[in-house]
C-alpha cells in the first residue's frame, strides 16, 4: 500500500507540473489561476463492492499521512445507490475502525444528500449522524436530510458543538434532490449555530459556479453581507489545510471576531510583519485567512 501511496503521489505531481505549463506558470503570461493554492480530498467510491471500497479507505488514509497535497478522504457516489445504501453501516465500520490507525487524518463524507422517495424512510434516520459519530466527519456534504434524522435538533446541537461544517449546495440539492426553498436545511443549521459553508458540488454535473450560489443564497434566504462573509471564513477555517487558525477560538457561528493578537491589528494590509508575519509563515491556513481578509478589505473598499 505504501508502494502504491507512492506512485499516486508522483503521478499527481506529474499532474500539477502539467497544469502549471498549460497555465503558463512562472512567466510573463501567467494565467491568474497560477495563484491558486490546491489541496486534494481522496474520493473513495463507494458504489464498490465493500473490499475495494476498504482498499481504498486505507490508501486514502495512507495519502493524506505521507502526501501533504492531500488533505483528507471523502467517501462519493450518490448516496442513495444500492450498493452504498446496503453498505454503508460497514463503510462507517470501516472509517471508525481506521480513525483509530491514522488518528490525524481528515475526514469529510457525503451524508444526507437523501430526499423521501429516493429511499425506505428508515434510511433517512441515521446517515448524517453515523457520518459524524462513527465516521469521525469534520465535514458533512449536503445534510439535506437532517430533519429527518432521529433526534433532529440534538443532532443539529451535537453539530455545533462538535464544529461540524455543512457544505451546502444549493443549485445541487434543487436539481439532484428537488429539495429547494422553505424544503432546505440551511436556516436550521444557521438557527442552530452549525458552521456553514456554501459549494457548487460538481460544476459539470450542476453547470453551476460559486457566484450563483452565493446569489442563490440571497435570493432564496436573505443572507445579509455579513452572512455571507462568515461563511467564506467559515470555508477556510474548515478547509483542512495544516497550522494554525488567524482567528482565536473559531468554530460557532458568531465567531470569527477576534484575530490572534499577533495579527489584530493588520488584517487588511498587503504583507505582514513581525510576530504576524512569523504566524503566517508557520501556518497555511492562517496565510490563506490573511489574504481573504485583504480581499475583503479591497473589495469594501470599492463599494
């Protein structure tokens, strides 16, 4: 398996180095997607039969321990499929068992990407909350099920307490699911203090961007501004990327307040310096939470 973990690492270097040569990187006529840090989530695919789903489970962990271009493992294929509805108790199993090898390890799983009449009621009832207590999920894609979930609301507290962030796509959720409007989640997780976090799901599948979620979200829901800044702040906070948060004690969802006193006062400015500086070149996620805020910052500044 080590063996493999290392192939998959060169293969994917191979990978970068060729997108950063169609990109034109490193020269005069760089596209401005040069700019752009990415880390990877290891799909495992959990439509197969449950040995190759458990392979593949193992090499995802091995990855994200010895590769630092991925992040973590997310378990994908749609969620209602024979194969991961009759599985999934065994792929929880599987992820709880490994969670005690590779203690570490990231982990954000598709759970509750259901709607009633896609499956038998019963399956409705615990998906979301086995992702989080056996599956060890950090991340949870979708939850549109929640509320069907035995005990809803001591779940949605279990949630926040924890700092389980919810990815929510909107555009996905309406044309996968028919679940849209007064039918989604969103103002529960919000009304409950769980983090969250607006995504497109697959563009190629959805023909959907960031920006039309973000407007979706107004339209349907009449986020204000501010809504909309934490939830950006909430996206990098839970990003998995290694080091140190910017901000003190982050996770409820009226957080993101106070930065740590070394940068308190620079949030906003193009560089940092001193103990700032030193912050951010100790912690990746802490310097991608510093260039949010300068964007923030330029942004307001031109409206």
């Amino acid at each position: 398996m080590k063996d493999i973990a290392a192939a998959t690492s060169i293969k994917l270097a191979e990978d970068d180095a060729r997108a950063r040569t169609e990109l034109k990187c490193g020269t005069p006529a760089a596209d401005p997607g040069c700019n752009v840090t990415v880390r990877y989530l290891y799909q495992v695919l959990r439509g197969l039969p449950r040995e190759s789903v458990f392979a593949q489970i193992v090499l995802g962990f091995e990855l994200a321990s010895s590769d630092p271009h991925f992040v973590g493992l997310n378990l994908v294929m749609p969620e209602d499929w024979y194969v991961p509805i009759h599985d999934f108790k065994e792929h929880m199993a599987m992820l709880d068992y490994l969670h005690g090898v590779y203690p570490k390890v990231h982990i954000s799983l598709h759970a509750g990407e259901l709607a009633m009449g896609l499956v038998e009621p019963e399956n409705l009832a615990f998906h979301v909350r086995s992702s989080v207590e056996q599956g060890h999920a950090e991340r949870i894609g979708h939850g549109v099920s929640v509320m069907d979930e035995k005990d809803a609301v001591g779940l949605l507290k279990e949630m926040a307490e924890r700092n389980v962030l919810v990815e929510i796509s909107l555009t996905s959720n309406d044309l996968i699911l028919g679940v849209s409007g007064d039918e989604h989640p969103l103002p529960i997780y919000m009304k409950y203090g769980v983090p969250v976090a607006l995504s497109s799901d697959d563009e190629g599948v959805s023909r959907s961007d960031m920006t039309h979620e973000y407007l979706r979200a107004v339209e349907n829901y009449s986020l204000t501004y501010a809504d909309l800044k934490r939830m950006a702040r909430q996206s990098l906070e839970h990003s998995f990327l290694p080091g140190d948060s910017l901000w003190e004690q982050p996770g409820p969802w009226e957080s993101y307040t106070h930065a740590r006193a070394a940068c308190r006062t620079q949030l906003g400015r193009d560089q940092a310096s001193g103990a700032c500086a030193s912050l951010l070149q100790a912690s990746e996620k802490a310097k991608q939470q510093f260039e949010l805020e300068r964007r923030f910052q330029v942004f307001e500044n031109s409206h």
